[in-house]
C-alpha cells in the first residue's frame, strides 16, 4: 500500500512538468512583389521557460534558400542567431552570432569566395532586435514589452546597425485567408525600407506591407 502510495504521488507530482506546454505560433506568408517574382517564407515562434523565445524561418525566392534562428529574452534582445543562405545549392552567406556580454553582440560569418569576418554590435537590452533585409517573420519582435519608439536594429548578415522609429498606428479591421482579424498596426521607419506590418492581440504576426518595393505578404492560413 505504502509502494502504491509512493509511486501515486509521483505521478501526479510529475505530471505537470510532462503536460507543460508553451504557445507556439507557426505558417507560411505567401508574398507578392512588384515586379518580382513571388516567394514564400515559412516561420515558427515559441515561447519557452524563463520569457525565452525561439524563431525558426525558411523562406524561398526562387533557387535561393535563407534559413535562420534566433533565440532572444522576453523583450526580443538577441541571444543567439544562426543564418545561412544558399542558392542552386551552394553556400552563399553562413552566420553564427551570440551575445557576448550583456551590451555586446558579436558574430562570425563566411561568405562565398572564402571570405571570413568577426563583427562586434553594440546592444541595449529591451531596445536592440534582429531584423534581416526582407525578413518578413522578425518583425513580430519589435513591438515586444510594449515597445514603441528608437529601436536599433541589428543586421549580421549585412554586417551593419542602423536605426529605426517604431510607430502605433493603432487597430485596424484586416482579413487572413478569409477569416476577419483585428490587428494592432505598426510602422517601421528609418530603414532603406519601411514597413507595415499587423499583429493580433495574441502576438501573431499576420500582416506585412512594404509599399516602396510594392510588397505584400499574408498567411497562407488563418493562424490556430
């Protein structure tokens, strides 16, 4: 009985821990361009113990593969990145990258050609992000913690920081895939190319809009 007991008691002590589960938001944008050829970029995001947070994308353009992953705290600060882009199957960018310090960012990248190079970011947490030119899935960092205003952006694989405005522009009534959403709207200014984008009070990323390279981009599926 006292066996019985025992082993009771660990079940049921263990079975939160077992059943613990943590929101994971994932699909596919189909993206339309002017002008251009359309693609697709796939993404997954969790949320994992201790505000952690992952980010996996895979998106498509043509012969021309990026895959990425960024682990960040819960306010989008960088934690670790890994990039690597290849096209007809050759390696053309490869980038590992992690936080150093609590203000440095340092990464290492190998490009075609042989060429290798080590770059060091300066970072703030709560205000530095990742965001890759026409990475579409890594702007659902940005309005992390209620962030609204200067926001400096990292960019490993272009090897620069630049600074941008990030901008409330309030709710807004849109439609993924059929289904009605209502989004907080947001603009990124002070980048080569500002964006819009739309996220639901859930955190999901629905929406991007680049108006001045005529870009669209929608879920392919309602998220779940």
């Amino acid at each position: 009985m006292r066996l019985r007991s025992a082993v009771t008691l660990l079940t049921l002590g263990a079975s939160p821990l077992v059943a613990q589960t943590w929101p994971v938001d994932e699909g596919t944008f189909v993206v339309v361009k002017a002008g251009a050829q359309g693609f697709t970029e796939s993404f997954k995001i969790k949320h994992g113990p201790g505000g952690l947070i992952t980010a996996t994308g895979s998106q498509t353009v043509g012969t021309q593969l990026t895959t990425t992953s960024l682990t960040t705290d819960s306010l989008g600060t960088p934690m670790q990145y890994d990039l690597r882009v290849t096209k007809g199957g050759a390696q053309q960018l490869k980038v590992h990258a992690a936080a150093t310090g609590p203000r440095r960012f340092t990464a290492s990248s190998s490009a075609a050609g042989g060429e290798d190079g080590m770059k060091e970011y300066p970072m703030a947490a709560g205000r530095s992000v990742i965001l890759e030119p026409g990475l579409l899935h890594q702007l659902f960092f940005l309005p992390l913690g209620g962030r609204n205003g200067p926001v400096q952006v990292l960019e490993p694989g272009a090897a620069r920081v630049s600074n941008a405005v990030l901008t409330l522009k309030g709710l807004d009534n849109i439609r993924v895939a059929g289904k009605p959403f209502t989004a907080n709207r947001y603009s990124l200014s002070g980048l080569a190319a500002e964006a819009d984008f739309w996220i639901d009070n859930q955190g999901r990323l629905l929406r991007v809009d680049v108006p001045s390279q005529g870009l669209s981009a929608t879920r392919e599926e309602p998220p779940r």
